[in-house]
C-alpha cells in the first residue's frame, strides 16, 4: 500500500526530474531571461517599467496554469520558468536602474530573503527536496525559491561583471569553475544532494546571463556582436525543441534522482546542517573577499582621489551630442553605432566612475538606458530620441560642470580630450599628412584656450608645464617645412605629459 501511494506521489510531482536536460534547459532559459529582457526594453523601445509589467503579467498568469495542473507539465513548466528568468531579472533592474538600490544591497537583501524562504520551507516541510513538489504549500515555496534565485543571480552576477569590471567572459568562466567544485564535492566529498542542487541553481543564472551578454553584445562591448534578437531567437528555438523532446520522451519525468536517493541513504540532519554552514562561510569568504579586493584594486588605480564626476564626463558628452546630430539629420544608422559606442564606453567606466559617486552614476545610467532604447528601437522616433538624448546630456553636463571640479587637487581624468587630439595628431604625422595634422593643432590650441581657467585653477604647475609641451607640438606641427621625426618628437613628449597628469 506505501508502495503505491509513493508511486502516486511521484508521478503527481510538479517539477521534473534532474536530468542533464533540466541543467541545459535551465541555462537557456536563463540566457533568454537576460537578452529577452533587454530586447523588450531596448529594442522596442517599451522601457524598463513597461516591460516589467508585462513580463510580470505573463509570468503570473503562467504560474496560475502551473498551480492548476495536477502534474508536470513539460510546456507549462518550462514557459513559467523563462517568464520568471525574465521577471526575476527585471526585479533587480528596476532596483538598481529605477531606484537607485546598490547592486551590493540587492545582493544582500535577496540573499536573506531566499535563505529565510529555504528556511521556512524546511520547517514546514523537513524538505528541500525538489523531487517532493505534491502539495500547494511545497509549490509556492519552490517558485518563491525560484524568484529569489533569479533576482539574487542577477545582483551577484552585474555586480561582479559590470560594477566590478570583471567582464561577462571571465564572470562567466568563474561561474563555471565554482560549478565544477561543487559537483566534484557532491561526488567525491559526500556533498549534500539537495544542497549541490540548490548551489548550483543558483549559480547558474549568472553563467546564463554571463553567456547571454557574451553573444548578444556588440564586439567592441566584448561580445559575439548576435544582437538580442539573434540570440533570443536561437534560444528559444532550442527550447522549445527541447521542451517538444520532453514530452514526448517523458524522459525528465521517469528518470530517478541520484541526487535524492543519495541524500536518502548518506545525509543525516547533522551532517547537511554542518555542510551547510561551511557552503555558507566558504561563499561569504571568497564573495566579500573577492569585492574587497576588486574594490581596492579599482581604488588604487585613483579611483577615489575625487568626490564627484566633475571633468570625468567629457567622452559621454561628445558621444551623445553626435548622436543628437545624426538623429536631428534622421541618420539613425549611425545613431545606433553611436549607441554602441555609448554603451560600451559606460559599461567600461563604470568600476571607476561608479566607485567616485554611486548616486550620480545611477541617475545618468537611467538616461543612457532610455536613450538606447529610444536609439535603438525597431522603429525610433526622431522627437522621443531628441527627448531623451536631450535630458541624458542635461544630466551629464550637470554633472561633469567645472564648478564641481574646483574642488580637485589634480588635473586627473581632466585631460581625455587632449590625449585624444594628440594621439589622432601622431597618426596623421605618421602618414606624413600634415594638413590633417594643422587642423588637429587649431582643435588643440582652441580646446586647451578654453579649458585653461579650469585646469589652471586646479593645478596652475602641471597646467603651465603640459602647456611648454603643446606650444612646442603646436610649432612643430605648423612649420612652413614641418620635420616628421621633429613633430613626432614634440607629440611623444607631450602626450607622455599629459597623460603622466592624466592617470
């Protein structure tokens, strides 16, 4: 009669069974979660809040279905997980894009709440075990485990990738690593099962979106350069094929779990109490020390010798009003590359600039993102694209005023702009053009002229001993027999004095 009633049970199980398809699937699903995402918000131009609503509608309008059947349902399920990969990611964007909440809180707070929710249901339950999933109570546990992890996945994984600076790539790779040591530690260490499962779940939503990110940013952002679209589409295509294998195979429903039947013969309540809390130290020692570390590193670079971003945002500025410009000429081609390049550039910038004033940095990451995805909408308009390129360069410029950088000591982040001329000025020498060269010298002479009372009144000693070096390239570059080895000379010392003062 137990027997049968286990039978029962286990066919009445409302997920499926940890097959090596349930891992493949569930980093596809988190991949979509990421580029599906942004696709809705920028490239059809609906905004983050919009998308939420949306996202989140269809999410819960999956879950009632998932609640509703009596059993796994291979479709059902998987749909109601990539709507909650995209829900749960969206969660922690609107906190950190809408409401300014540190990446480090979200982190913190999410990784509380999902301890409590794994907390809860063991008390209720005396089970974490996802191969258990029969009753109402142990569901809306899991699928609130679910969110938890999506949400708190995401939180770890930008603040490692873009807030620390680490890459998609090599946060991807880390991921990696830490989910190879967990399954060597479940196979030859005696880990847990039911703890090795849930580390991994985990994890494996920074590796999705890691891997998303990596194909679906433009190659100059580190990426393969598919485009969201792309790379949504491909995923959802494999999917679906899987999902379609599924339920035709019954494959993840009839499968046993060595997971489960391992914790069954080997775990004891001691044992996976003590293995628990040396997971947890054993995070909490390589998280913290790894963004010490990171954040130290960031910091001795002269991240945090400045208190505002005064002077630091002369490139955002120059990029956005050449954007302005090809979209007042309805040139939107080059308008997107310019998007490109704005994303790219801020996603580089951000462990400094964001290490310099956080509050700052997160209100003009918000008008960035509503001018890409104005930018970059499947069909933009000229006036919302005006609209936000318009307050984003408010922002900035307010932000990168002079008034504020009186309060600076040095000249550095101050001098981008002259490096930038001066490094174009030594390419046109080297291709022996000097006529391009000439016009490079009036834009320098020009640029430095107006900058001088700021940059004199922060440093009067570097100012004066950078400007012996361009009045020296300025003679050199507009001789009426100008000497290539001469020009090159004068360029070379110059822009290695300026970017000595740069640094």
């Amino acid at each position: 009669m137990q027997e049968n009633q286990n039978k029962t049970k286990l066919l009445l199980n409302k997920v499926p069974q940890v097959t090596i398809f349930f891992w493949i699937i569930k980093v596809l699903c988190t991949t979509v979660g990421e580029t599906f995402a942004d696709f809705i918000n920028l490239n059809l131009g609906l905004g983050l809040t919009l998308t939420t609503i949306i996202m989140g509608a269809a999410f819960f309008i999956a879950l009632f279905f998932q609640f509703k059947a009596n059993k796994y349902v291979p479709a059902i399920y998987w749909i109601t997980v990539v709507l909650i990969s995209v829900f749960g990611t969206l969660v922690t964007d609107n906190l950190t894009d809408n409401m300014g909440v540190p990446l480090e809180v979200s982190t913190a707070v999410f990784s509380v709440l999902l301890g409590l929710t794994f907390l809860f249901w063991y008390l209720s339950e005396k089970t974490l075990s996802i191969h258990t999933i029969f009753t109402k109570k142990r569901e809306v546990f899991y699928w609130l485990t679910i969110l938890f992890t999506f949400a708190l996945g995401t939180a770890v994984g930008d603040l490692f990738s873009e807030q620390l600076g680490f890459g998609y790539l090599y946060t991807g790779v880390g991921v990696v690593i830490i989910i190879a040591l967990v399954f060597l530690a479940y196979k030859y260490l005696r880990l847990d099962g039911v703890l090795a499962f849930w580390i991994a779940y985990i994890l494996t939503r920074p590796l999705g979106a890691s891997l998303g990110d990596y194909l679906s940013q433009s190659k100059v952002n580190g990426g393969l350069g598919l485009g969201t679209t792309v790379t949504s589409v491909i995923f959802l295509i494999a999917i679906l094929a899987i999902i379609v294998f599924l339920a035709i195979s019954k494959i993840d429903a009839n499968a046993k779990s060595d997971i489960a039947e391992t914790n069954q013969r080997n775990a004891s309540k001691k044992n996976v109490l003590t293995q628990t809390i040396v997971v947890i130290i054993i995070f909490l020692t390589v998280g913290i020390g790894g963004y010490n570390w990171r954040s130290n590193n960031l910091a001795s670079h002269g991240a945090s010798e400045q208190t505002t971003l005064a002077g630091q945002l002369n490139d955002f500025v120059k990029i956005e009003n050449d954007m302005l410009n090809d979209v007042n000429k309805n040139d939107f081609a080059s308008a997107k590359k310019g998007a490109d390049n704005l994303e790219h550039q801020w996603d580089t910038q951000e462990p400094k600039l964001r290490k310099i004033d956080s509050t700052t940095w997160t209100k003009i990451d918000g008008t960035i993102d509503n001018v890409l995805a104005a930018v970059r909408s499947s069909k933009p308009d000229v006036n919302q694209s005006k609209t936000a390129l318009t307050k984003s360069l408010s922002v900035l410029k307010g932000a990168n005023k002079s008034t504020s950088g009186a309060s600076q000591t040095t000249l550095a982040g101050q001098l981008n702009d002259f490096v930038k001329i001066e490094n174009d000025m030594l390419n046109a020498v080297n291709k022996n053009d000097f006529a391009s060269a000439k016009k490079g010298a009036d834009n320098l002479e020009h640029q430095w002229d107006t900058q001088e009372p700021k940059l004199r009144k922060i440093d009067s000693t570097t100012w004066t001993k950078i400007d012996g070096t361009i009045d020296n390239v300025l003679a050199a570059v507009r001789s009426s027999n100008p000497d290539v080895k001469k020009c090159k000379t004068a360029l070379n010392h110059s822009l290695s004095t300026i970017n000595a003062a740069n640094k």
